[in-house]
C-alpha cells in the first residue's frame, strides 16, 4: 500500500510540517470568511443603494406623468381659448362684411 497523501509544500520547496500546514489552512479559511462578509456587506449597500435608486425613479416618473398631464390640460384650455378668438374674430369680420355688404346694397 502506497502512501497517496500528499504532502504540501511551501513556495520554495520546503515541507511544511502538520502544525505550520494546519495554521496556513486556517488563516486562508480565516482571510475567505472576512472577504466573504465584506462581499455580503457590498452586495447590501449595493441592493439598498439600488432599491433608493428605483424609488427615485419612481418619483421622478409620478412627477414627469403629473406635469405631463397638467401641460396637456392647459395645451387643451389654451387651445380652446384660441378656438374661441378665432370664432369671434370671424364672427366679427363675417357681420361687418354683411353689413358693408347691405349698406352698399341700399344705396344702389
């Protein structure tokens, strides 16, 4: 029977006994949990930076929609008050030509 564990090496080739091999593990074991918990905090600001960001979307949507509609209410007040002097005007300029047209009638 062979021996099929191996046996791990520092950088320049020196064995590493039991002890310095088990301690090695644990600081790397160590240095991925604090990477870890340092990957969840940013994932977490990250997802509440998001969500604020959305939210601000959101309002600045309600506040786009909301002035939309208020221009298209006063485009629409406007455009009938125009509809409005152009109806007079013409209503005008139609009685003034009937009634040029009525006095030179009389005179002939």
């Amino acid at each position: 029977m062979g021996d099929d564990w191996e046996k791990p090496y520092e950088e320049d080739g020196v064995t590493l006994g039991p002890e310095e091999a088990l301690l090695r593990e644990t600081e790397k074991t160590k240095a991925l949990k604090v990477e870890k918990l340092g990957l969840k905090d940013t994932i977490e600001k990250l997802q509440n930076k998001n969500n604020d960001l959305a939210n601000d979307n959101n309002s600045l949507e309600q506040k786009l929609n909301s002035l939309t509609d208020q221009s298209t209410s006063i485009h629409l007040e406007t455009g009938q008050t125009n509809t409005l002097k152009w109806a007079y005007l013409l209503l005008i300029f139609n009685l003034t030509a009937l009634i040029i047209l009525i006095v030179f009638h009389l005179k002939t």
